[in-house]
C-alpha cells in the first residue's frame, strides 16, 4: 500500500508543476499582452496628438488668413511687395548681357 501512496503523491506532484508551469506561462503571456498593448497604446497617442495639433495648426491659418486686423493687413502688403521685387528682372531691359 505504501508504494501505491508513493506513485500517487508523485503523480500529484507531477501534475502540480505541470499546473504551476501552465499558469506561470500564461501570467507571462498576459504580461507581453499588456506590454504591447501599452506600446500600442502610447504610439496612438502620439499619432493622434500630431493630428489634431496639425488640424489646430490649420485651423489658426485658416483664421488667420481670412483676419481683417491691420498688422495682418500690413503684414499681406509687405508680402505682395517682396513677391513684386521678385519679379523684376535684375537687369534693365536693354542692357547687355554677363559674358
């Protein structure tokens, strides 16, 4: 009888590493998961902070392109000014040309 006892406490020894082994995996996959998940997590974050400071950003150009104040105003006409100078040639017409 005791060898009968012997293999059964072996058997539930057995069979509690093999339980503690699935467990132990398992609470290690869960932790990868949740790594993951968090990595994921951060990565949406900052995409979809990006978006929408691009979408803030555009927004204020919107609103600052169709702004009636007198610096913008001023700011437009200095603008068309120096795309006027731009356009000039460098030369006068008729000069010779750099040889």
């Amino acid at each position: 009888m005791s060898k009968r006892d012997k293999g059964r406490k072996w058997i539930w020894w057995f069979l509690g590493v093999i339980a503690a082994m699935q467990l132990y995996f398992v609470r290690e996959l869960l932790a990868a998961f949740a790594i993951f998940a968090l990595g994921f997590a951060v990565i949406g974050a900052v995409i979809a902070s990006l978006y929408l400071m691009q979408k803030t950003w555009e927004a204020g150009v919107t609103r600052l392109a169709a702004s009636q104040h007198p610096l913008v105003l001023a700011a437009r006409r200095s603008v068309a000014s120096v795309e006027d100078l731009a356009r000039r040639p460098i030369r006068r017409p008729g000069s010779q040309p750099v040889s």
